[in-house]
C-alpha cells in the first residue's frame, strides 16, 4: 500500500527513490508539443497570469526553499520581478502590494499554520489573485486559493520533505514557463520543455549514485559541522542539503552562496569542517572553482557534486561526485538528490530516527 515501506529501510529512502515517478505524475498532463498547458493552473489562469506584473512567494521549511529557487526561474524564463519570504516573517509585517501582484504559496501539507495565515492575510489584500502549488488535494491552502496546482508527490511519511521538494520545483518551472508564455514567449522555451519529459530518466541515472554517496557519508559521520555552498539557483539547493543534514543526522549544517565565503565563514574551516560544493556546468562555474581554492588553501576537505564534463579529479582532499550533464534551469532539481541522499547516509550511520527527527513535525498546524 502507500504507507509501507516496500522493501526499503525506511520511507525517506523510499520517497527518494520516488521522485523519478512522482515526478512525471506531476508533468502529466501538463505540457504541449513545445509549451506548457497554462490551463493546468485553472480554466482562470491565461487570463488571470496575464495581469501578473509580480510574484510575492511564501512558504515555510523545505517549501521556502523550493519557493526560493523559483525567483531564479521566474525572472529568468518569464522576466517578473519575484519576491520569497517564510510565512512566519510575512504575516507580520506590513506588506507593500505594487498592482498587478500574484500571491504564491506552497506547502506540502496545505495545513501549515503560518503559511495559510499568511494567505488570510494576502486575501485582505490587493493581490491580483492567489495561486496554491500544494501536495494534498482538500486541504486549506487549496480550498482558500484561487488557483491550484497539486503536486503528484503522493503522500509522504518521512518528516524530512523529499520527494514533495522536487515535485514543488518542477511545479515551480512549470509556472515559470507558464507565465512567460502569457507573456510572449513563444519558441525559445521549447527545448525546456523537452528537458521536462526527459527529466525523469536523468533522475533515474542520479538515483543510481546511491552507492557512491553512501561511501562518502563515512566521512561526515564523526563530523560536528558542514558548509554547503552554491550559487546562483544553487544557493537554495545548498541551504535545502544542510537542512536535510541538520533535520536527520543532528550535524550542524549551513549554507552559503560561495561568493560570500570571503565575508565570514572562510574563518571557520579547517580539517574537520567539510564542504559540500554543487557544481553544475553553469556560467557560474569558474567562479565557484577560485571559491573551493579558497577552501582547500585552508585545508578544508572538499566533496563536490559536479558536471560529468567538468575537468576535475578526485585526490586527497578533494572528492568529486560525478552527476549527469544537464541543462542549467534543470540542474536544480537533478543536484537535489544527492544531498538528500547524502543527509539519508549519514543519519543511518549515525543510527537517528530517520523518519521521525527528534524535535520536528510532518506538519507545524500551530504556530
Ligand atoms: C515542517 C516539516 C518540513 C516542511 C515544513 C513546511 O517543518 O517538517 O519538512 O518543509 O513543515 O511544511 P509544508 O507542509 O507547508 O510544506
């Protein structure tokens, strides 16, 4: 049934081997010869997406981060002013609504206490429309919002969001896409669009970098510490990989944009801090390499999950996890697995309650 483990030790280690399938079941449906249907938004959305001069996105947790990702997407393919923010901060402050502005959530659970006050909140406001990308049909968030996208992510056990995660951000790019179409775009998104039916089999070829990545988790499991970097769309997949490695394995994680590693965090690595680097083949590339320099210069031990067509060998200090080439708007999703798979890892070697972090809930319905 859906709530066993079929056969894997535990269910985030299930939902992670999921994604392949979860996340055709979330394209299904919702894509042309060349273009995205924007109809999947709602029999409302063409009209309404036409109007959008802004995005206001909230969320909380891993959905935060999914949220923050989508800037990067929304002001590349469709060219509007994108703004991200936790629930929790949101509701609280008094909100400038430029005209013209969507109000985007997304949640899991669609009961999270912050996110759907913060959707109260918005619809006492002059948005043009509210826009709920969620995972449980029903649930508030979906019944409060104006237009919907469920997320096919099926239900997940695991308190560690995973496969709700990547769902959320093809949702995300299928937005994305959507708006720049209402906009104008017309042929040059189709090769995306292209790279969104192929996305499944690379998730596939990623999965199978299971083994290797538990052969790296050995060497953080006596670790206290770890600093993810990335850039660029990057960023938010690094911050959701210490996120990962904080909930489940209880090792203090945090993340930066390589570029600020200057300004303050150089000063903690040494040899028993080490760094996690996602490395897509992007134009961003170079100057994450002169940031690992940084690192290594302090003996830092590097792991970096790079391009397969990226010239660098793994030595001594420096681990090279090799992922499937793919495009740059697509990266984000593919390099998400192995940090997830990473944090799964080290947890187990570290003997935690996988599914069920001390401390943490499925869903925060109290604020
Ligand atoms: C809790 C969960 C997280 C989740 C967050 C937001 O903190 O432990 O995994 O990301 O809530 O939940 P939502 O259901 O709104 O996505």
């Amino acid at each position: 049934g859906v709530t066993s483990k079929g056969g894997y030790r535990h269910f985030m280690l299930k939902e992670i081997h999921e994604q392949s399938q979860v996340i055709a079941a979330t394209l299904e449906g919702r894509l042309g010869d060349h273009q995205v249907l924007v109809n999947s938004f709602g029999a409302d959305a063409a009209s309404l997406f036409e109007g959008v001069r802004q995005v206001h996105i909230i969320a909380c947790g891993t959905s935060y981060h999914a949220g923050m990702v989508a800037r990067y997407w929304i002001e590349k393919l469709a060219g509007v002013p994108t703004q991200v923010e936790v629930a929790s901060e949101y509701r609280y402050r008094e909100v400038v609504v430029p005209e013209g502005t969507l109000f985007v959530t997304l949640s899991q659970s669609g009961e999270t206490a912050d996110t759907l006050a913060a959707l109260r909140f918005a619809n006492q406001r002059d948005y043009l429309g509210s826009l709920a990308i969620c995972n449980v049909p029903g649930s508030s968030l979906v019944r409060e919002s104006d237009l919907t996208l469920m997320t096919q992510a099926g239900p997940e056990i695991g308190v560690a969001s995973t496969k709700a995660f990547t769902t959320q951000l093809v949702a995300l790019l299928l937005l994305a896409l959507a708006l720049g179409r209402v906009r104008g775009a017309n042929g040059e998104h189709a090769p995306l669009v292209q790279g969104l039916r192929e996305l499944p089999g690379v998730i596939n070829q990623v999965l199978a970098l299971d083994g290797e990545i538990e052969q790296l988790s050995m060497a953080f499991a006596e670790k206290h510490h770890a600093l993810f970097l990335g850039r660029g769309a990057h960023f938010p997949i690094a911050l959701e990989g210490a996120l990962k490695l904080k909930e489940i394995s209880y090792i203090h994680a945090e993340a930066y944009p390589a570029g600020e590693l200057k300004h303050g965090p150089l000063a903690l690595v040494d040899s028993e801090m080490p760094v996690i680097a996602v490395a897509p083949n992007d134009e961003l590339l170079e100057k994450l390499k002169s940031n690992l320099q940084e690192v290594r210069a302090r003996g830092g031990e590097l792991f970096v999950f790079a391009d397969e067509s990226i010239r660098m060998e793994t030595n001594e200090h420096l681990h090279v996890l090799r992922v499937p080439a793919v495009s740059e708007a697509l990266a984000p999703i593919v390099y998400t697995i192995p940090l997830q798979l990473l944090a799964y890892h080290v947890a187990v070697l570290k003997g935690t309650d996988v599914d069920q972090p001390r401390n943490l809930a499925k869903s925060v319905t109290v604020e």
